[in-house]
C-alpha cells in the first residue's frame, strides 16, 4: 500500500518538473556533477583503501619490519637472527614467514625478460591462507639445497612462458617444466590463482628461501616478513608487544642493535601507501562540490516553489495538512533527486574513466576500481540523501503558509517574501565560501608541486635516455667478463649519431631499502653502535659526471685510472663531508665500510660531490659513496645516454647496441630521466589537479547559483527598476546596481571561505612543500577566480536589467 501510494506521489512529481523542463534540466545536470563526482572517487577510495585484501581474514595480515632509527626509516629490512628473535619472542602472531624480492632474468625460449618474484619460507603461504590452482606448494624440506630448484608462477606467466590458458579445459599441464633464471633451471610445481601477487602487483613467481651463509649475521638487513595475527589480537597490541621486544634485543646485542626497534604495520595500510591521505582529501573535497550542488538546488528549489504560492495557498484553503504539503515537496524533489542519480551513474562511468587515465600506473589495486554493486547503492544512498538534503527545507518553510495574510495579498503568495529572498542570498554565501575553500585548497597543492618541479636536483634532467641493462649471468659470469661488456657497450653507444656521452649507474634514484652499510673513518675511532649510520654504496661509470653535470665540490671525479688491483678509489657526497669533515677538506682521507681487514681495506676518498636529490624532490640527500665500475661492477645496471635531440628517438639504436654485444641480456624500464622524475611525482600531480578539477566544477556550480539569484532578483525587481529608470536613472547606474548586489554576496562568501581555507590548509601541512599555509598568492589567486566566475554569472542578468522598458515595468505593476 505505501509502496503504491509512494510511486503515485513520484509519478506527480514527475508530471511536476515536466512542467518546467528548463528548471529541471538545470537542477539535474547540476546533482548530477555532484552526485558523478562523488560515485567515482567513493570507486577509487572503496577499491584502493576500503576493500578487504584477497586473503582470509584480511584483517590479521601485517607487515614486520626493523624500525630504523639512526635512519628515521620506519620499514627496513632485518637481519636473519633478528628475524628469529621475532618470531621466538613475539606471541602475538599465530604464524609468520621471511622473503626477499628479487628480480632475475628469465631466459630460454622467446626475449629474455627480468621478472620480480619472491624467494620465501614456505610458511608464507600459511601465513597468507592461499593456494595453487594447479599443481602444490613447496615445503619446509624444499629450503635445503639440492631440494631448493622448484618454483610457483603466476598464470600471467604460465601463459607468456608457455602459452597456457589456465582457465580453459584441456589445456596441457605447465607442472613439471622448467625456467632458466639467470642460469638457475627451476622446475615448476604449481600456478598461483589470477589475482594474487603478494607482496607486489608484477610478483610473478615464488621459489623457497635459500639462508646459507647468511643465518649466522645479526647485521645483514636483507629481509622482510609478512606474520598473521592471533585471533582477536590487533595490530596496536602486536605493536606494544614487539616494542619490549626490540627494546630487549637492543639491550642484549648493543653492539648491532642500536637505534633499531621493530614495526608492525597492517598489511591493508602497507597496501595502500602514500595514497591513503591524498585519497580522503579528494573525497573530502568532492563532498563539498556535492554540498554546493545541493545548496544550489534548494535555492532554485525554493525560488520555483514559492512561485508556486498561489497553488500552496489553494491547497491550504481547501484543507490540505502541511504534514501532505511537505510530502507532495519532498515526492517532487525525490523525482528530481532519482534523475539527478540516473545521470549521476553516467557521470560517473566516465569519470572513473578519467581518473584512471589522470592516475599514476602505480596506484594500488588499479585494476580493481569499477562501478560495482558496492559503489551503485553507494550512488543510491548518496541520491536519497541527496533528495532530503536540498529538498525538506524549503518543504518545511513553504508549508508554513499563512492562509488569511496569502489571501489578503490577493493570491500573490509568498513570492515577494524578504525572509526567503535572505535565504537565498544566505545559500549563495555558502556556495562561494565553499568555492573558495577549494580554489585555495587546489592553489596550494598546485603550487607546492611547481615548488618541486622547479628543485634542484643537483644532476641533469633534461635529454637524458635511461634503461636497464641486466647483463646475463650465464655469458658473463666473472667481473672480468662483466667489465668488458659494459665498456664495451659504453663505447658502442658514445659513436652512436646524436649521443653525447654516456654512462653507467648502479641506481640514479634511491629506493626507500637502498645498498647501504656501516662505516668506519680512519682518522677517528669507531662509532658507538648508537651512531653507527650506514651510507649507501653506489657504483659509477667514469663518464658518470660528465654525462649527468654532477657539482664538483673537491678533489676529482672517479676515472679510468681507478683500475682494477689499484688503490680504492671512493667519491662522497657533500652531506657526507659536511658532517664529518666540517670545514676541512676531506679528500685524501680513508673509510671502509665494515670492519677494516684483509677482505675489506681502506678506500682513498678522492673526491667530493654536490648533492643530489636521489630519493625524491621533498626529500633531501643521504650520507652517499660512489665506487667505479672498473673496480666494483655491478651486474644489473643502469644506462644513462645524454643527447641534444630527443632521447626516446635514440632508443632502438642503443637497444640494437646491447642486443649486439649480447641478446640473452634483459632490456627494461626504458625512459627519460625526467620522466622518471615526472613519476616521483605522480601521487602529488594527480591529487593537485583532480582537487583543481574538482574546484573549477565548484567554482562553475557557484557561477550557476549567482546567476539564477541574480536573474530572479531582477525579475522581481523589475517594477523597481522602471521607477528608478523613469526618475532618471541610467543604464549604467542600473548595471551597477545589480553587479553591485552580487558582488557584495560574493565578496562575503570569499571572507568566510578564505578563513574557512586557512584553517583546512593547516590539516594539508603534511601534503604541502616549499609554500605555507597562508601563502597568500593561492589565496589571491582563488579570489581572482571566484571574482571573473561572479563578475561573469552577474553580467546577462544586469544586462538584462539595464535594458528594462520603463514603461513596460510600470504598467506591469500597475
């Protein structure tokens, strides 16, 4: 019975808005941005941040890691005795596991490839609660050599490596083939399931833990883990738990465990990253692009209602409860609200789109983000709500009728009414203020990243070719071997048309675990195992400064003279020589890293270098070393090629040089440098310029409701201004009358979103670089915004106003 009685009343308020089809079109259009905006983003925040993780109770999952201290490093790896210290001593967890994430050339049949993996204790998979599709696990048994040669693949590579699709019938088995990496022959035992990719997204295979000579080290930092939590044990406990824990081992092993404690960190928040805060920024702001659609829509809602005073006072006299006036409103914009939806889903089908083609490809569970049952009862609730939101209070005020003062004023109504009239200039504040809150949220972000874009890296962005060379282990077994290859490769692409100079790098960036070790300075005593900080170790071609215009601060670049069986050879960076030769000059000085002795001797630092922003533009430089790859060659390494022209243009040439030399060696991550660079920055673009989008379509809504004030108030005012004409006004005086009004509601609404801005910028402290929270050109620029929008959405109304026929006004009041 309700049910019927509810589609009637919306099939009248149907017939209603029909009625007034410009009207309609408006306030749809207008929920619908709002309504397609907020669907889209829920989509990303739901898929990336909210959605449980592909494993039973996702929940228990965490992240173990060593907090480095002396680093400010909250995730580093541990060694493997630390690691077992964690597991005796921590009771919280009912099962954890170790891993390492190596990355190895697949070769054989087809191009060779490097491919990133897992070699993990087989407790992993117990740990994660998952299993193969086809085939079995490895075991305990299997982390022992001459067992350890078995390997798990994914089915992306199951069906690259041997063309198997798993999900149809009949196809042949992969069990029981083999894959060479890097020499290394690994039979296959089993396909993991399509979605599963622990720890990252491009995991592709999974292969037992070899320790060997690595079980007996306290510090060796070369592992991670993954632990399940006891039931009804969180990872707050967990965390209280393992802090007695590193405290315990710092005090029984000082002389390794200094400055390291331990981290549990939820898997679901390793996950999501560096994302989590930007994405519930976003969120937060199209949430206020709704708020101002709806306030929009109340104002044009409560304008066309009260023009329909006549109609509310008929219905009054002839008995109608105002309990049925406000249900036959509400009936009206719940009709409105349910198109307003409908649309709102398109929009956001094509704003998903948009987002995913503005997101940073390394955007967690990318893949997973779609318009899915979830997110389209997210669209229904958000619509519901929606449709009380812009409609119960005009509803509720235009209910109040008063049926003896509407019938002495002859049928007029309400549609002169001051008190509404201040309301709507009061939804107009609001909107602008919102607006503003914005525009000034989305000049900061945009302008803290130009304040990034425009560091200085201390090495050459511009014109610079990059990739991965990963020599093959098989053909080049010894240094020796390595040595030749990559000089010969260097001196291949240096004749090369259009090349400048090249060179070689172990790592141009630095990763949040890079190479790295302790130290010790010859000319001071050793460091307590509280001031123990590693430096990282960085190996460089000779052309290196040359080819990336790295700063000479003292002594000399590395050269072809640093030779093999040669006196060691070390560069370091100026922060390294800042802190512990200040005002000296460090060059002739000698470090090893570890302890000196037979196996490790003393380096000759024979030069220092200026700063670098390796890890990233907001973050500043490390202690770092340099060695020479005629002395230290690295296997897997990374090709810089400096050119005048356009670097991508140059890549199958230097490709064909290194296919040349050796076809059996992988070829990967071909770039440009600052495009890798343009990547670091890519979570900080993409919030920036979504958060700018969503502004601009505040800003657009805001223009929307000025207009329509403005254009109802000079057709309620028409009388006024024909008087005000006949008495000798002018056009221009009237021009300025009506620009006047709605430039001063706007100019109250920028005050109050202004002061709103500042006090939401000091919350985005944490995403702003090189600019403040007042910085008053964002502030500026957001009001020079919103100025145009206002001065643009009062012009056709004042126009309009301007042109007002005296006579024709007077007799219409009349």
């Amino acid at each position: 019975m309700f049910a019927a009685r509810l589609l009637a009343d919306l099939r009248y308020g149907f017939r209603q808005l029909r009625l007034n089809p410009g009207f309609a079109c408006l306030a749809i259009v207008t929920l619908a941005l709002g309504i397609g905006a907020n669907t889209a983003l829920f989509s990303v925040v739901r898929n990336v941040i909210l959605k449980p993780l592909p494993y039973p109770d996702p929940d228990r999952l965490v992240r173990v890691w060593m907090d480095n201290r002396r680093l400010q490093m909250r995730e580093d790896w541990a060694s493997y005795l630390n690691y077992q210290d964690y597991k005796r001593l921590g009771t919280s967890f009912e099962s954890i596991a170790a891993f390492t994430e190596p990355t190895v050339n697949l070769i054989g049949d087809g191009e060779p490839e490097r491919v990133r993996g897992v070699f993990a204790e087989a407790a992993i998979f117990d740990v994660l609660g998952v299993k193969p599709i086809e085939g079995r696990l490895f075991t305990k048994d299997e982390e022992a050599a001459g067992r350890e040669n078995v390997v798990l693949i994914s089915q992306g590579l199951a069906e690259r490596r041997f063309g198997a699709v798993r999900e149809a019938q009949g196809v042949p088995s992969v069990i029981g083939r083999t894959l060479d990496f890097d020499g290394r022959r690994l039979t296959v035992i089993g396909v993991m399931p399509m979605g599963f990719a622990f720890p990252a997204k491009d995991s592709e295979f999974w292969a037992p833990l070899m320790v060997g000579g690595r079980a007996g080290s306290r510090v060796g930092y070369w592992l991670q883990m993954v632990a399940r939590l006891k039931p009804g044990v969180t990872a707050v406990q967990a965390q209280t738990e393992m802090d007695i824990v590193g405290t315990q081992l710092e005090q029984q092993y000082p002389a390794d465990n200094a400055g390291y404690g331990i981290y549990v960190n939820p898997l679901e928040n390793h996950v999501a990253g560096n994302v989590k805060t930007p994405l519930f920024v976003l969120l937060g702001a199209v949430g206020f692009v709704l708020l101002i659609a709806c306030v929009n829509v109340a104002g044009l809602f409560l304008a066309r209602a009260e023009a329909r005073g006549r109609e509310i006072v008929v219905r009054s006299a002839i008995g109608a409860s105002r309990r049925s006036l406000i249900w036959q409103l509400l009936m009206e914009a719940g009709a409105l609200a349910a198109a307003a939806g409908a649309a709102g889903v398109l929009a956001a089908y094509a704003g998903i789109r948009a987002i995913l083609w503005l997101a940073p490809p390394d955007l967690p569970r990318i893949d997973e983000i779609a318009l899915d049952g979830t997110v389209l009862a997210f669209a229904v609730g958000l619509t519901t709500v929606t449709a009380l939101a812009f409609g119960l209070w005009p509803a509720w005020r235009l209910s109040r009728v008063n049926l003896q003062e509407a019938l002495r004023e002859s049928g007029r109504g309400m549609s002169s009414s001051h008190a509404a009239a201040g309301m709507r200039s009061v939804l107009l504040v609001v909107q602008c203020a919102l607006a503003i809150m914005l525009l000034a949220g989305a000049g900061l972000l945009l302008r803290s990243l130009g304040a990034l874009r425009g560091m200085d890296t201390g090495f050459r962005t511009g014109n610079v070719l990059t990739m991965r060379v990963n020599a093959s282990r098989t053909t080049f077994a010894q240094p020796p071997q390595l040595r030749q290859f990559y000089d010969q490769l260097l001196e291949r692409i240096g004749a090369l048309p259009g090349v400048k100079s090249a060179a070689l790098t172990s790592n141009l960036f630095l990763s949040n675990t890079p190479s790295s070790g302790t130290f010790t300075l010859e000319d001071r005593p050793p460091f307590p195992p509280s001031e123990q900080i590693e430096a990282t170790t960085d190996t460089v071609s000779p052309g290196f400064s040359d080819t990336m215009q790295v700063r000479l601060v003292g002594g000399r670049f590395l050269n072809a003279s640093d030779r093999d069986g040669g006196a060691r050879a070390i560069v370091i960076n100026e922060t390294f020589a800042t802190r512990y030769w200040p005002n000296q000059n460090p060059v002739g000085k000698h470090m090893v890293f570890g302890t000196p002795g037979e196996r490790n001797p003393w380096m000759t630092i024979v030069g220092v270098v200026g700063d670098m922003r390796r890890r990233g533009l907001q973050q500043g430089a490390r202690l770092e070393t340099f060695f020479s790859t005629t002395q230290n060659v690295g296997r897997n390494m990374q090709l810089l090629v400096a050119t005048d022209g356009n670097p991508i243009a140059l890549a199958s040439s230097v490709r064909a040089a290194v296919r040349a030399l050796d076809p059996s060696s992988p070829i990967t991550a071909v770039s440009t440098v600052e495009a890798q660079i343009g990547e670091s920055l890519a979570i900080r673009r993409f919030q920036a310029w979504l958060l700018a989008l969503f502004s601009m379509l505040a800003v657009s809504l805001a223009a929307v409701g000025i207009f329509g004030l403005m254009a109802q108030m000079v057709a309620r005012r028409t009388p006024e201004i024909g008087v005000r004409m006949a008495l000798g006004a002018s056009p221009q005086q009237v021009l300025a009358l009506v620009v006047r009004q709605g430039v001063g509601l706007a100019a109250a609404g920028a005050i109050v979103g202004i002061c709103g801005a500042f006090a939401l910028a000091r919350g985005l402290q944490s995403l702003l670089f090189g600019v403040g929270a007042a910085d008053p050109i964002s502030y500026a620029g957001a009001g020079a915004v919103m100025a145009v929008s206002v001065l643009l959405a009062c012009a056709l109304p004042a126009w309009r106003a301007a042109r007002v026929d005296p006579t024709i006004a007077l007799r219409c009041d009349g």
